[in-house]
C-alpha cells in the first residue's frame, strides 16, 4: 500500500502551519519553502520556518561582520 500515490498536492491546498519563529499561522503552500522537492505531496516536505522568518534570520546572520 503506498500512501504518497493515494495524497495529492491537492490535500495540501488549505494547510496551515504555524512558523516556529514567529509563531503565526499561515498557509504552507505559500507562506513556506518546500525542502524536500521529491515529495511535494507531504506536509512534511515544507519547512517549519516561514519565508519571512527566514530571508530575515539569513540576511542578519551575514550582515554582522
């Protein structure tokens, strides 16, 4: 029985996660960087951290000298 065949990315459509970093809800598909890409399919697949959360921790990080 293979589970990834019977989930489609449809099912994913209305997810919502809550970033670890900042701690507000919003939608996976958009709001989230996909970090396995052979298996868009999962919820699992997406970060936990949101792409806002995390273009700021970058750009802080290499900033500082």
């Amino acid at each position: 029985m293979d589970l990834d065949s019977q989930i489609s990315l449809d099912n994913l459509l209305f997810v919502e996660r809550r970033c670890r970093s900042c701690g507000e809800h919003k939608n996976l598909l958009e709001d989230f960087y996909i970090m396995r890409r052979s298996k868009p399919s999962l919820a699992s697949s997406y970060a936990y951290e949101c792409k806002e959360c995390t273009i700021k921790r970058i750009t802080d990080k290499r900033s500082k000298p």
